[in-house]
C-alpha cells in the first residue's frame, strides 16, 4: 500500500513538473511566432492648416483669387482672363476657367492644373501630414451648392493630381472640406467622412448613400471610390 501511495505521488510530481514547463515555455513560443513578428502598418494623419497668404502675384493674363506660400514655393487659384469676350491661350475651348497654379522660389510657373469652367467657387484648402513631408490641397467646388473638389498633393517642391472627390455631405450645412478626414496608411492615402449620410455625384446625378465607410483610396497611381 505504500508502495503505490508513493508511485502516485511520484507520477503527480511528475506532472507538475512537465506542466510548470509548458507554461514557463509559453511566453517564448508566442514571442516566435506572436505580432513582434508580424508586419507594422505605418499610419499618419492631416491636420487642416493655413498656409501664409501674400498679396496677388503678376502673372501675365491671370486674375488671383488666392495666393500662398507654400515652403519655398508659391500656389494661386485663379482664371485666365478672356480678351473681348474670346478665350486666349493657355485657355483652350475644353480647358478653360478656374485652376491652379503651383510656382517655383523664382514665381516660375512650374505646373497648372486643368481648368473647372465657369465656377462659383473654387476655393483651396490645405492639410499636412503630422509627419511634415507632405500636404494635400482641396479645391472646394460650387455653384449655388456644393460638389465635391479636386484633390492635389505637394512633396517638397512637386505637385501632383490625385483626382476628383466627387461627394458631398447630405446636409448642407456643411461642405466636402467640413467633413473630410486624411490619413495615409502605409503607402495609401485615405479620404474618409465624418457624417452618417453623403450625396454621391452631387449636382448630376445627387445619389444619397449611408455613410458605411464609405471612402476614397489614393495609391500613388489612380484615386478609387470604396463603397
């Protein structure tokens, strides 16, 4: 009898031992093989800023509504003024009216975006990334309403055209610049909306859509709509 009372007590020694090194064991498979070895997502915000205003800049036939500097570089949003009535160059009869123009630390013109046309608003705003390298500049447009805006993005002395946003938020009392919210995670950038409900398409085709994060993703090649 007390042969066996002792093979029990060995074998549950025994046991207690294989277990206390299973759990001893256990931090270091989960460090193996745990989310130290899984790959980071880098994700970065834009805050809304203002950029430094300065007086209309001189340039040859161009009217100024807006005018930055931007770093070293300067930014105008504006029109090429018709002569009698009659579009001159650079305007052309499918590339005319309100556009931007990105100049280089001597007001050399460096690009110029595709005219809007004959719009009542064309208005840029500008948000940086929280890292500091990059800032994206929307253009609000509008008529009597709002509908949506084009979406540009500055790195150091470049510009780029990332594409339309062509959405609206379902009230009016607030504008595509009122809602959006600018994030880059790893290398895309996302636009997203900070409202229940949008308008898709605003001033054609007016869709209104629940806000089911709903979005736009920027690759660096083409600007996609998520829905």
């Amino acid at each position: 009898m007390i042969q066996k009372i002792q093979i029990h007590i060995s074998l549950l020694s025994l046991l207690l031992v294989v277990y206390s090194c299973r759990q001893h064991s256990t931090p270091k498979q989960e460090a193996e093989t745990g989310p130290h070895n899984e790959k980071q997502t880098t994700e970065t915000h834009f805050i809304k800023f203002d950029p430094d205003t300065i007086p209309a800049l001189t340039i040859n036939g161009f009217t100024s509504d807006y005018s930055f500097k931007i770093g070293q570089n300067y930014l105008v949003v504006g029109y090429y003024m018709p002569v009698d009535g009659q579009i001159v160059p650079p305007d052309t009869e499918d590339n005319w009216g309100d556009r931007l123009l990105f100049l280089d630390a001597k007001k050399s013109i460096v690009y110029t975006s595709k005219g809007v046309g004959d719009v009542y608003l064309y208005e840029p705003h500008f948000f940086k990334s929280t890292s500091g390298d990059k800032i994206i500049v929307v253009c609000q447009l509008g008529y009597e309403y709002f509908f949506g805006g084009d979406a540009y993005l500055i790195e150091n002395t470049t510009i780029r055209y990332i594409g339309a946003i062509d959405i609206e938020n379902y009230r009016d009392e607030k504008r595509l610049v009122d809602i959006l919210n600018i994030k880059s995670i790893d290398s895309t950038i996302v636009f997203s909306f900070d409202t229940d409900s949008l308008v898709l398409q605003p001033g054609s085709e007016d869709i209104p859509v629940a806000n089911n994060n709903i979005r736009y993703e920027y690759d660096y090649n083409a600007l996609k709509l998520i829905k």
